[in-house]
C-alpha cells in the first residue's frame, strides 16, 4: 500500500536542507512571541485579520507539503509556526474594536 504523505524512504539522519528551514522556521517563530504578547497584554489586535489568515493557512500548508517531502522537522516547525499565526488571529478576532 503506497504512501500518502511520504513519497520516498530516506535515511534517519536530516538533510541539510531540513536542518536550515527547521532553524529558520525556529527563529521566525520566535520573533512571534514578542507580537502575540503585546497583544495580549494591550487587548488591541496588532496584525490585520487578513495578514493572519493568510499567513497561518500558508504556514500549515508549506508544512503539509515539507511532509510529503519526508522534511519531518520541517513540517513540524512550520504547523508550529501555523499554530502561532492561528493565535495572532484569535487575537485580532477577540480583540477588534
């Protein structure tokens, strides 16, 4: 029975390529934490509602597609990052005017 997600077998060890998207993803959802704080402590959306749609489906998307590519730390970093996005929308919803 094929596959759906992963299309190849690899070995266990990361490529590189899964080792620099899964740093990068890693720092650009860090630089997310200091945004949905001050928002929550202001009470005010600081992202429009259309940027966090956008972005947080694009993220969960990109980590769908690193899965099917068996970028497992990847695709990890990038649901997290899609969850983070999916905060700041909650965020902007609750706290609009």
């Amino acid at each position: 029975m094929p596959h759906i997600f992963i299309t190849q077998k690899t070995q266990n060890t990361m490529t590189w390529q899964d080792t620099t998207l899964t740093i990068t993803v890693f720092a650009l959802s860090y630089a997310l934490l200091p945004q949905i704080i001050k928002a929550f402590k202001e009470k005010k959306p600081l992202v429009s509602i259309q940027t966090a749609i956008i972005t947080s489906l694009g993220m969960m998307t990109i980590g769908a597609t690193y899965l099917t590519l068996n970028l497992i730390f990847s695709s990890i970093m990038n649901f997290t990052a899609g969850i983070l996005w999916t905060i700041i929308l909650i965020q902007s919803l609750i706290y609009k005017n």
